[in-house]
C-alpha cells in the first residue's frame, strides 16, 4: 500500500510534515500546508519530494521494496 502520512508532532507549526510509505517503509518525507482542497497540491508535494530524494533511484527503491515483494511473492 502507498501511503502519505501526516506525522506532525507540533499543531502550531506552519508547514505540516508528512511521510510517503509503501506499507511500513518510509521512501521519502515533505512538507505540507493544509488548506480546503489542498488534496492535490499535497500529492504534487508528495511527487516532488520523490523526485528529489537523494536514495529514489530504481535500485535503491526497489531494494527497499524487497521484503514486501518477497511476501506477495509467498502468497
């Protein structure tokens, strides 16, 4: 499952902090500001954290993926 996470630990702060998760796996991170229909802006954040992720290359991606491939794999 691909998921983003709102993690943010202060209510106060500006920006909001999220995670994007495959399962339990934390590929990237971004901030975020909410606002009424911000849905789409959050995704095009989430996206653009992707691609500048340092580590967000197909090898290190997929190594990470590993154990959950390997699992559907065993199903």
């Amino acid at each position: 499952m691909l998921a983003i996470v709102n993690v943010t630990k202060n209510d106060k702060q500006e920006l909001d902090d999220y995670e994007i998760r495959v399962n339990q796996k934390v590929i990237g991170t971004f901030q975020h500001k909410r606002a009424f229909k911000g849905a789409s802006q959050c995704l095009r954040d989430a996206a653009a954290a992707l691609d500048a992720a340092p580590d967000y290359d197909d090898k290190v991606f997929l190594e990470k993926l590993m154990p959950v491939l390997k699992r559907l794999a065993e199903e």
